[in-house]
C-alpha cells in the first residue's frame, strides 16, 4: 500500500511503515499468539513520545482505522487486519523510581520483566504479573491478577495514576482525585480499561523489599528470594494433590497454592505424558513458610512420598518469573483464560483433568497446553475493596480466593477450537 492511500502522513513525525497487504501477517506482527492477526495491518506508528500518538490518533481518524495499542504483544482477542493502525509502544518503555512517594511511573510499553528487575536491583517491589514477556499497563487494565494478591491486592489496587491519550486526542492526566468523567475515566482503567484510550504512562505504589523479610537465595547469594515448594504427581496420585490443594485453602496471605495439569515438557523422563502439579511460592521468610500449617502439609513425607519429583527452592526477587520464560514463544494458536471461583469441590477439579485429558489425548498438538488453579488469601482484596477508592475501580469478586488460569496452546485450528469449548 502506498502513501498515497493514506490522508496526512505529514502528521507523522515518528517512525511508520507500511506493509504490503499481500505480506503474511504474522510475519509482519509479531505476538505471541497468532489468533486473530488476520492480515497486515494498513500501517504501523512506532511512536517516541505522548504527542507522537496524539498524531497517531489523529491519522487514524482521518483515514478510518481502528488502533490497536501494543506493549507486551500478548492480547490474542484483539484482531489485526487491513483497517488496523497497530500503535507499537515499544519506545515508551521508561522506568522512573520516585522513592520519596513510593511509586514509579512506567511508559505504557514497558514489560514487566524489566520493571521487576530494576526495582528488585533498587530494593523495591510491586506487584507485578507472572511473566517477563508481558506489558505491565495491558495487565493493569484487566485488573491484574499475581502472586502478591494476598499481600497488596490486585495491580490495579496499587494503581495511583495515568497518563492518557483519549480519542479526541487530548492528553489527561487521570487518578484517584479526579472529578467528574475523569474519576469515571480512571475507575474502568483499574480493571475495565482495555479499548478506552492509548496509556503512556501510569504511576503504580510501590513496596520496600525489606518489609517482606526474604531469605537470601542460599549462603553464598545474599539477594533476597521467595521460598518456592514444587511436587510434581503422576496422575494416580491426583486425589492426593486434590486433598492437599484443597486443604491448604485459603493460605496465609503472603503464600500462594496452585494445583494444575499439564503434559510433561519436551527433554523431560515426563514428555508428553499427563502430569499433577503442586507449587507453591511464599513472600517471607523461608523458615515461616515451612512453619505454616501448608508449608508443613507440603512438606510431609506421607504427601512427598506420592509424587515423582518434589523440590524446595529459593528464588531470587528479580528472578521470580524466569521459569516461566518458555511460555513466552510468539506464533501459534494461544489463548489464556481466568475465572475467579468462590469454592472448588475435588469432583469438580477430577472432571477439569478428565477433560483435558480427553482433549490432549485427541489432538496431539494441545501437548503444551495446561490448567492450573491459583488458592491465595483473599482478605486483603476485601479490606480494599471496601475502602472509597477500592469500591470505585472496576474489580469484581474481591471475596473469592480461587483464580482458573486456562493456557490454550495449538498449531491448529481445529485443536484450537477444541481446547476453546473445554476452557
């Protein structure tokens, strides 16, 4: 597509392209799921700063094109086609640390793995998703589902502002002291934000690691590590996995349980094969978490001895998502799903594995898709929820302490459909 197609790339002072329609997309954008890039989008703007996308916007009016936003490159429902002006933020990436009000303000492509590392290096944490690869704003606007739940409730709790480009191309500053439409503005961003507007920038709370008195990742390493409890079951022992994931709910509130399945991955004795996990990640000290009632449960040799593979771990603080760097591939058909549940009953965790067994069993491609329940300590979402502030933003189901986590993962189409219906 030529230039010439377009109204007013005068507008653009940043960096553009436009791909040829017959290109495929999928080479042309690359994220981590192919679902739904549909075809080249009619232009990409990588802009280098707020009124660069006022331009963008502008443009994109003027030629018709719906924008579509891209930090972390994760959203697999978000559709790219030839009406599509893809935004890439990945030039707002700044990290800027204000330790006299406890908050730092990230560029709206910055990705959480690079927040994490440089607060975890300036003794600080916030709370943050569970992968590196994925854009900490776009986690913001779902609300934010992580591992810090019990202790400083979801991402968009810890939300203080943001900066904003809205569609008429005004650039607002919006928080919790806003008037009006603004406030109204602000409150969907936490939790209902998606679609809304292009973010810039948002200012987050942020926590002295010291509070959380971690123990060092072993004798020789003085960094501050998350004490982390893994078993690995084979599924004749899911009943046992079942009981102690169950009992160990809701846990203290600095500790997180997950129960999943998944099939073994590739270079493993358990390749291919079904498997039960049972982890768990605590955010104090390693002798408090084995002291705790879970931490005790997990530990006790009538449990241990069921499992194939049982390990404790101390984690560094800027090292907590690394194990999950293999979920990061881009290409193929990938989805992830949640649900926040109240209760979960032992059938209803057997009938989810038999499903996805019989699933996985079928369509071999489905191998590294996965379903894990997330148990954490839900007291603090309610005690901030209940707050005039909290009661604003648009997070739901503060009282419930279960969290699904569904990774739909395919090459084709037809596993892709089929692992949606099981989802």
């Amino acid at each position: 597509m030529a230039d010439s197609s377009f109204n007013n790339t005068n507008l653009l002072a940043c960096p553009f392209s436009i791909p040829d329609p017959k290109a495929s997309a999928t080479k042309v954008v690359s994220r981590w799921s192919d679902t739904h890039v549909e075809s080249p989008p009619a232009i990409i703007i990588t802009p280098n700063s707020e009124e660069d996308v006022v331009s963008a916007l502008k443009f994109a009016k003027l030629n018709k094109l719906t924008v579509i936003p891209a930090g972390g490159r994760h959203n697999p429902a978000i559709p790219i086609n030839s009406k599509s002006l893809y935004l890439d933020l990945i030039n707002l990436k700044s990290i800027q640390l204000d330790k006299q009000y406890s908050q730092v303000q990230i560029g709206g492509g910055a990705l959480t793995g690079d927040v994490i590392r440089y607060l975890a290096q300036e003794g600080y944490f916030t709370t943050m998703a569970n992968s590196n690869a994925v854009g900490v704003v776009g986690c913001l606007l779902g609300g934010g589902n992580s591992s810090q739940n019990g202790l400083i409730g979801w991402m968009a709790d810890n939300i203080m502002s943001f900066r904003v480009v809205t569609a008429a191309g005004d650039i607002v500053q919006v928080s919790s002291s806003s008037k009006g439409e603004e406030l109204a503005l602000f409150n969907a961003l936490c939790g209902a934000g998606h679609g809304l507007c292009v973010v810039v920038s948002a200012t987050i709370r942020i926590y002295p690691l010291s509070s959380l008195n971690l123990s060092p990742a072993s004798k020789d390493d003085p960094s501050p590590s998350i004490w982390s409890r893994t078993l690995i079951f084979p599924p004749t022992a899911i009943d046992s996995a079942i009981d102690a994931f169950l009992a160990a709910s809701p846990p203290p509130e600095p500790m997180n349980v997950i129960f999943g399945f998944s099939r073994g991955p590739p270079g493993t004795p358990f390749a291919g094969k079904p498997i039960v996990l049972l982890t768990s990640t605590y955010y104090g000290p390693a002798s408090e978490a084995e002291a705790s009632s879970v931490g005790a449960r997990l530990l006790h040799p009538s449990l241990v001895e069921k499992a194939v593979k049982a390990d404790t771990v101390q984690i560094p603080f800027a090292n907590a998502n690394n194990a999950y760097e293999p979920l990061n591939d881009h290409g193929g058909f990938k989805s992830m799903s949640s649900n926040r549940i109240a209760r979960l009953s032992p059938r209803a965790l057997k009938d989810a594995y038999g499903k996805y067994l019989a699933v996985t069993d079928k369509y071999p491609d489905a191998v590294r898709s996965a379903l894990m329940f997330h148990s954490f300590n839900p007291s603090k979402l309610a005690e901030l929820g209940a707050t005039p502030e909290g009661e604003g933003r648009f997070v739901e189901a503060r009282d419930r302490g279960f969290c699904t986590i569904g990774v739909m993962w395919s090459s084709e189409p037809a596993t892709r459909d089929a692992l949606a219906v099981l989802y």
